[in-house]
C-alpha cells in the first residue's frame, strides 16, 4: 500500500475536508442524503436522489482508489453488480417485510414492526407447507445421496463404454429446470405416459401416479433426484479418485477385508465431500420450486405446496408483498441455520478425525 | 498511462456518449410518424389471427405509421406475468388483451384507464357498444360489475361448447346399440346434439368408455377411449368456469359482488343447491380420460386429448376449435361438429345452459401518452367496425355485436357459429373484485381436493364458503 498524506498540520481533520477522494464523508453525506430523500420526497423522486448519492459516493471512493488499489479497482465493478442487483434488494425486501404492503394497491407502506413475522409464525398453513417441505426434502436428498453415492462407486472402476456412460449420466444435471419438468409430467401422464404404458401392461389399468399424495411426492422426488443424484455422483467421485492406490495395497497385505477398507481407508477420504453435497443439496432442496410447479402445481389439492410455492402464491398471485418477504426473511434464516449447522458438524468431525 | 490522461479518456468517452445520445434524440423526429403501441396478450389463436390482420390491413386514419408490438404469453402463466409488469411500475404495456375477471385488481392499482370519456367523445363508438350484447359488453368493460364505469372494449368474445365426433355418434352400429342399451337416439347432427342434457352427456361417458382392443364405430381400439371430458384442473381457472356452470344451472349461486355489502358467502356457496350442482359435476369426471384424477386436466390437456383421438366429446372454449379443424394439428379435423353445451333439463323440459363467459377485453393503461390513446382509440375502432368484425369472425374469430352476429353470413363462416348468439344469452361471469385471484386458487385448490378425491362436494364448498366470508368481510366487500 502506498497511501500519501499531504495532511497539514493545520489543516482540519481529513474527514472534514471538502475533496472528492474524501471517501468517508461522500459516504456520510450520501446516507444522509438518502434517508432525508426518502423522508421528505416522493418515492420517485427519492429514488433517483437515492441513487445520485450512492453514485457520488461511488465515485469518491474509485477516485480515492485510483493508481493505488487496482486490485481493489478490479473488483468492484463486480461488487457493484453485486450491490445493486443483490444486495440492495435484500435489504429493501427485509425492511419491506416490517411494513404492510400490497404491490397492487395504491396505499403506501404502513409501519407495523413484528407484525407480519407474528402472524407468519402462529399460522398453522405456513407450518403446514414447512413440513410438507420438510418431508419433501429429507426424502429427495436421501435418494439423491445414496443413489450419487452408489453410481460414484460404479464409475470409480473402469470398464468399457465409462467416459460415454459418465457423460450421459451427468446429462440430467445439465438439462434446465422446465424441460425436465415438461419430460416428466408426460413421462406420468395416463393416457399418453411411458409410466402408465408400462404399469398398463401388467395390470390392464391406466396407471395413475399423480392422483394421490403419496403418489405425487414420489414422482417429485423421482424427478428431482434424476436430476441431481449426478451431482452428488461428482462430488463424490472426485473423493475416490484422490484416494492413494499405495494404500489398497497396504490394506491388501493387511487382508483387510472389503468393508474395513471402505470404512478406514474411502470414507475418511470423501466425508467432507459427502457433508458439501448434502450442504448444498439440502439448501437446494429447501428451495424446491420448479420441479413441483411444473409437475403437480402443489397439488392434489395442496398436499405437495413446498414453502417456496406458498411464497410465490403469497408474492406474485396475491400480491402480499410484505407478508412474502417476511416468510423470505424466515426461510433464509432457517437455511443459513441449517448450513452453520452442517459447518460445525463437519467441522468437528474433521477435528476428531 | 497516468490517472489524469486516463480520467481524461474516460470524459471524452463519456462526452461521446452524452453526443451519441442527443443525435439519437434528434434522429428520432425524422420518424416522429411512427407510434408504437405495446401490447400483452394471452399467446392463442383469437390473439394470433389480430396481429395478423393487423399487420396486413391496418392503415391509421392519422397518417402516422402505428406499430403494435404484442408480447404472446401463455395463458397459463398470463396473468401472473402481466401482474408482475403492472406492479412491477416498469409501464412497458400501453394496452392489454385482460380476462375480465382482471378488472378490479388493475382498475384499483392504478394501471387501466377508465374510457368513458373516449367513448363520450366519440358517437360512432358509441353506437357500436350500444349495439353489443349486453353480457360480454358488462364482463369485459364494467367495473364494479355493471355498473355504467367503462374500462374495455371486446377483444375476443368467447364461450364454451360441445365439440364432438361425427364418425362416432353418426356411426351406425353405435347408433343401434345406444338404442338398444338406452332406449334413446344417440344425437347426430348439431341440432340433436343441442338438445343434449347431463343425464344424456352422462350416457355418452358411460357408452364410449372402450378398452383398448374393443371396438369403437367399427374399428378395433388401439388405446384406451373416453366418452366425454370438461375442464377439471388445478391451475389458474380450469375447473371454476365449468363449476360455476353447475352451480348456475341448479339455482344455486356464487357469492354475487352485485349484491355487496349485503350478499354473504356462507350459505350462498355452500348452498344445498351448489352441493348437488357440484356432487353431478364430480360424477361426470369418473367416465372422462384418467389424468382428470391429477389435476391437470386443464382446457388444454382436454383439447390435446380431443384432438389426438382419446375421447368422443368435449366441452371447450370456441377459441380452440380453429385448431381442432386444422388438419395440421388436429386427428379429427374432418370429423368434428359443434353444439350449445349440455345443460340441466328444467321441469318444463326446457334446458337450462346458465355458464360461465369467457373472453376478453382490450384495456388501456393509465400511462398511455395522448398520442398512443388516440391511436388506440382508433385501432379499437378499427377492430369493433363491422367489416373488421366480419372478417375476424371468417378466420375462427367472434364478435358481441349485435348486427354483426346477426347477420345471415355469420352462420356461414365457421361451424361452430350457430351456437353464438342462442349460447350468449346464458352467459354470466364470475367476480370483479380486486380480491378474485385469491378466491379463485383458494376454489382451485378446495376443487382439486374434490376431483381428485380426497373430499365431498359438501366439505369442499364449506371450506370455500367460510375462507371467502372471512377474506371478503376483512376486504369490506360483506358488512354486517
């Protein structure tokens, strides 16, 4: 770093000092800009007033920045990016959500603290949908872990057609969210459906997989775990293939027998890779949004609503804006809950290890 | 390059843009003729058949060279998409093709413009809606619900009818077993069909459900066949337009917006009369093709069906049946005739149709420059005159005009146009009110439970019965 001070020793401190590569004070002053902007103006006109002063701060800080932290420099356009698509929404969304707000109604937003997090937490449909979430999840990620895990083991071994097999393995995790989508709701449909075509061979009756709950989750979780079990088959791959050969052959010296190799000697090596795909499987999962959209629209009834539809439901149809970015703001709690959980398993398991 | 030469770069290339910008604000008065005019529409034929014409013979009255640029989406997800823009405050639409139930919703958030005053201004317009039939005129344009405030214009009238198959119920063989098995013609022609109640429609879905490897009019199945099918899914409005038709029909009633604040929902909806109106819907569904036990038996998996060759009749709206005689998309395209959909017979033998429109209006947004409101002004004009009419309605199209409809040419167009103007006067539409979206999924979803069997016809309209009391009493819409 090669910061230069021409600070005086007379001249007053240089947060006070009226130049443009006086970063802090841009940032005061746009902040206090701001928040007078959104008291006193119109939304639009705060708006815009918002956002020259976010500018100005913005560019006080490059200019300050420039010839001396071009790394820094390199980045934030990105950060930028990051900013105003990201995070600036999320922090709008989580004060929205202390507010009663319709999109569609012309009334502005009404302040009433904890309200709709109150109202959220004591409404028996939201628990409803977590659990249906919950079971949903437990079971997708289930199968997509045993299922990635088994293939792993198989493409870990070499043999003849691997590479063309691997590749078409991995297809399902590669294909967007609406044609698997649209693949399986005909691949179900009883009339024209592989699947009832098939049942219908054996039993003469049209097979009729999405009329009943049970039915309905499992060709959910079905759909899903096609899709992603390649994932987890990766991750997992990736740990038996850095696994040293030299210590097979000790173990077959030792006559380990097949279980206490994998035990002592595999496992070790792709527990953590393990933890990662069930970390981010089960985030994903959390989220299941367009498989279940696409294939049931939550139904029969609303027996397969996961969470996530709830909130689009909540958001977008009924236009309960704040009310949807509270049950947001919880999902996202449960979640980075749910992942530091995962963390200090891991963690800790590494640590005894 | 040091930061003064590399600030000075950066004002140069900022000053070019700033240059580029004006020219291109100067260049655009050269083609300061041009209006364009944005447009969401639902993505189907009705809206497909318009740009067409529009693109071919559309001359503005002014001179100026009006573009319309429609954004097609999927009907669907149309309502979620066009909500989004609205609220959303990006005003990337001057006009919509709206489903008239859209109405209060956009009317109270401020997006569509009320039009009295264009059609105040303008005595021709003025005529040709006063020469409209009165039940799309009210669904598609008025808000609250019949009242004398205008909001649209008639796009795409639209209701729906019984497209069945002329190689099967004209097939002889059928014929005579349906007579021995029944006691009673099997309907023919469109006008025998006309006469078709649900206790008859009932029979067809019984008659026709063959195996596959029975024979059907002669021929050996190779699938499995159905006799009837109507709108029974979980999405959007794909099972209320068909419920609502029962419900009319035995007398009961849906909670009436024209009766608020006094109208209740709790022993309206869940009248006696609507438990049986919907216990006879549910027991249609058992002779209809399987996936209507998925809740996704919506009007486009019921037209798929039809046009594939599954089932020998279907309720649907007319803006599928130009597909279903194009031999392109449709098996069945030279075997299709069209009747006035089944009704209940009354005690006086007369059959009683009472049904849920369809259609839709063209709104205008609130945002629409002077210029573009008169250029649409004079589009809708275009659209409603009756040459314009004609034409759209020689293409599969329809039309709420009176004179237009009741010209002897009409019938002549397309077939199914004999069922227009006897099948108008039956129609009625559901709510108005900014709130309808959420009492139309919460009915989805308490209607879903019932197709697919996981409740009664009593259980299911209580839910629905009590969730609207509740919701309606909260959004003022009942008061005690």
């Amino acid at each position: 770093m090669t910061s230069v001070t021409t600070t005086g020793a007379k001249s007053p401190p240089r947060i006070l000092q009226p130049r443009l590569d006086n970063w802090p004070a841009a940032f005061i002053l746009a902040i206090i800009i701001s928040i007078l902007a959104i008291a006193l103006l119109p939304p639009k006109a705060s708006f815009w007033v918002s956002l020259a002063a976010c500018a100005l701060a913005a560019a006080s800080a490059v200019y300050n920045a420039w010839g001396r932290y071009k790394g820094g420099l390199l980045v934030a356009p990105a950060i930028a990016l990051l900013f105003v698509m990201n995070i600036f929404p999320l922090l709008w969304s989580l004060g929205l959500s202390f507010f009663s707000y319709r999109a569609n109604r012309m009334k502005p937003p009404a302040f009433i603290g904890l309200d709709n997090y109150e109202k959220i937490l004591t409404d028996p449909t939201v628990w409803d949908r977590l659990q249906t979430t919950a079971i949903m999840a437990i079971l997708t990620v289930a199968v997509q872990m045993v299922v990635g895990f088994l293939l792993a083991l198989l493409f870990s071994k070499q043999f003849p057609l691997r590479r063309y097999l691997l590749i078409l393995v991995l297809t399902p995790m590669m294909l967007s969210y609406v044609a698997i989508g649209a693949f399986f709701r005909y691949y179900y449909e009883p009339t024209f459906g592989l699947l009832s075509q098939f049942v219908r061979m054996f039993t003469g009756e049209p097979f009729i997989l999405l009329a009943t709950t049970q039915g309905a989750m499992a060709g959910i979780v079905f759909a899903d775990a096609w899709m992603w079990s390649p994932f987890v088959m990766l991750l997992v791959l990736a740990g038996l293939v850095s696994v040293p050969k030299y210590l097979y052959e000790a173990a077959a010296i030792d006559r380990l027998s097949g279980w206490r190799q994998f035990w002592n000697i595999t496992f070790p090596y792709i527990r953590g890779l393990l933890m990662l795909a069930l970390l981010f499987r089960t985030i994903e999962a959390f989220k299941l949004f367009d498989v279940v959209f696409l294939l049931t629209e939550g139904g029969p009834g609303t027996s397969t609503e996961t969470i996530a539809i709830y909130v689009y439901r909540q958001a977008i149809q009924f236009n309960k804006t704040s009310d949807s970015t509270a049950i947001s703001y919880i999902l996202l709690f449960t979640v980075i809950v749910l992942t530091n959980l995962y963390l200090y398993l891991a963690n800790r398991r590494a640590r005894e290890a | 390059m040091t930061v003064k030469t590399m600030l000075k770069g950066l004002a140069t290339a900022s000053a070019m843009a700033a240059v580029m910008t004006v020219a291109g604000a100067s260049l655009a008065p050269a083609n300061a003729e041009e209006v364009v005019l944005r447009m969401a529409v639902p993505d189907w034929p009705p809206t497909r058949i318009m740009k067409d014409m529009f693109d071919k013979n559309y001359k503005a009255p002014s001179g100026k060279d009006v573009k319309l640029e429609i954004d097609f989406i999927p009907w669907p997800d149309y309502y979620t998409r066009l909500n989004a823009s609205l609220t959303s405050g990006e005003q990337k639409y001057n006009m919509a093709v709206s489903d008239s139930q859209w109405l209060g919703a956009f009317i109270e958030g401020g997006y569509y413009r009320k039009v009295n005053d264009l059609i105040d201004a303008d005595p021709d317009l003025k005529a040709t809606l006063a020469d409209m039939h009165p039940a799309p005129l009210q669904a598609y344009a008025t808000y609250p619900y019949k009242s004398e405030n205008y909001y649209g214009f008639p796009q795409m009238p639209d209701i729906y009818i019984n497209y069945y198959r002329t190689d099967i119920f004209c097939n002889e063989e059928e014929q005579a077993n349906f007579q021995a098995k029944y006691n009673q013609k099997l309907p023919c022609t469109p006008e025998e069909m006309d006469n078709v109640d649900w206790d008859m429609y009932e029979k067809f879905g019984e008659f026709f459900m063959r195996k596959k490897g029975e024979k059907l009019a002669g021929q050996v199945l190779d699938d499995d066949f159905y006799g009837i099918a109507y709108q029974a899914g979980k999405a959007y409005d794909f099972s209320t337009m068909q419920i609502n038709a029962f419900i009319w029909q035995y007398g009961g009633n849906i909670w009436d917006e024209t009766q608020a604040p006094k109208g209740h929902a709790e022993g309206v909806v869940n009248s006696p009369e609507a438990v049986k109106a919907l216990d006879h819907y549910l027991r249609l569904t058992k002779y209809m093709p399987p996936v209507v036990k998925t809740g996704s038996m919506d009007i486009f998996k019921t037209d798929e069906l039809f046009r594939e060759g599954k089932v020998a009749s279907h309720i649907e709206w007319i803006g599928f049946a130009e597909s279903t005689i194009n031999p392109q998309t449709s098996k069945v395209s030279d075997k299709v005739a069209f009747a006035l959909p089944p009704g209940l017979r009354g005690e006086d033998g007369q059959i009683i149709r009472w049904a849920n429109i369809g259609g839709q209006p063209f709104v205008i947004m609130t945002w629409s420059t002077d210029e573009q409101i008169k250029e649409i002004t004079d589009f809708v004009k275009w659209w409603l005159s009756p040459e314009v009419q004609h034409q759209y309605a020689a293409q599969g199209g329809q039309s709420a005009i009176k004179s237009v409809y009741n010209d002897p040419k009409y019938v002549t167009y397309r077939p199914w146009n004999r069922t227009w103007a006897p099948g108008l006067d039956w129609q009625k539409d559901t709510w108005h009110i900014p709130e309808f979206f959420e009492l139309l999924v919460q009915g989805q979803e308490q209607y879903d439970l019932a197709i697919t069997g996981k409740q009664d016809a009593k259980t299911t309209l209580d839910n629905i019965a009590a969730f609207q009391e509740k919701l309606l009493k909260e959004a003022g819409h009942i008061q005690d």
